[in-house]
C-alpha cells in the first residue's frame, strides 16, 4: 500500500526503501564487544554459538570482528538447542580453551548453562575471558554465578531505569525490555 514501516528486527536483509529497522543489531553488539576485548590485549578468540539463525549472523560477525583486530579464532563450535546433545561442543571448546584469551558465548538463556558446563569440563572460566551479547542484558543471565566478571555490550542502565520509572508510575507494571525501542519510534 506504500506505507512506510518501522520494523522492530535484527533481520537486516528485510530492510528496503519504505522499511526501517529500528533495533539493536547483532553484527554491532559482536563488533563491540570483540572490539573491546581486543583493545585490552586479546588476541586469540574461540566462539560458541546456538544452532539457529541467530548464530548465522553473530558467527559471521564475529569472524569478521575478530579479523578486522588482527586476532584469530582458534575454535569455533555451534550447539544444538537440545541441551542433552551439547556434551560434544562443551568438550571441543573445553579442548580448546587453554589456546584462547577470550570465548564468546552470545546467546542469552543458555550462556550461564554452557559456562557451567565448560568449568565442569575443568576450563578455568576465570582465566578464559567470557565475552557475551546485548542479549545478556536480561538480570537472570548477568547475575548468574558461572558468568561473573564476563564482558558484554550494554547500553547504560540509567536511560532504561528513568524509562521504567516512568512506565510503571503510568501503568503500574514493569516495562518489557523492547518496551524502550517502541517508545523511542
């Protein structure tokens, strides 16, 4: 009907005259993050990613962010999202970690799991830098044991928490973390 549409997506290949993004990317939150560590001395990068389409994205992505840093992957191991059948990507990272700086685990729900796995496999998980995504921003996943002291991009939390303020004094709930990206269209 050439109505201009704002999509809440991390899909970029649907973006096109008429059709904006407005989102946090994944290609970004890789950059960002495989940027910082690298400025702090890491070299050697090993990735964890889910089986799905997100992990597409954020393995291209983090192929490309570590390249660009002079930094090199020594592993890169994608996990199914049953977790019964991950033993076998645990056990190749765990292989692995003692040639890396940092492991980049991007997926939210299921990084604290695959951390806890890993230091059961006897990776020194405090030795091995934990890089994660902006979607580690949810409090269930930062605050988890096996993932303290890791590093992921985030924005502030004082935009979030004024937003929050305000929202719950006007509908007497707490806001959705997407509920920001609606307001700010």
């Amino acid at each position: 009907s050439g109505k201009p549409v704002i999509a809440f997506s991390t899909d970029t290949s649907i973006a096109a005259r008429g059709i904006y993004l407005l989102s946090f990317l994944p290609e970004s939150d890789v950059d960002r993050i495989v940027g910082y560590a690298a400025s702090t001395g890491k070299r050697s990068f090993i990735g964890m990613v889910p089986y799905n389409a997100y992990g597409t994205v954020v393995e291209a992505a983090f192929n490309q962010a570590v390249a660009r840093r002079g930094g090199r992957i020594v592993a890169m191991q994608r996990y199914p999202l049953d977790q019964a059948a991950r033993h076998t990507a645990v056990s190749a990272v765990a292989q692995a970690a003692g040639t890396a700086d940092a492991l980049f685990i991007p997926d939210g729900s299921d990084a604290a799991d695959l951390a806890a796995s890993l230091a059961a496999s006897g990776v020194n998980v405090k030795r091995l830098q934990l890089l994660g995504s902006r979607l580690w921003v949810d409090p269930g996943v930062a605050s988890a044991p096996a993932l303290q002291g890791a590093w992921y991009p985030a924005p502030d939390p004082a935009g979030y928490k004024n937003f929050a303020t305000r929202y719950r004094k006007r509908f007497n709930q707490d806001p959705v973390p997407t509920a920001t990206l609606a307001y700010d269209a």
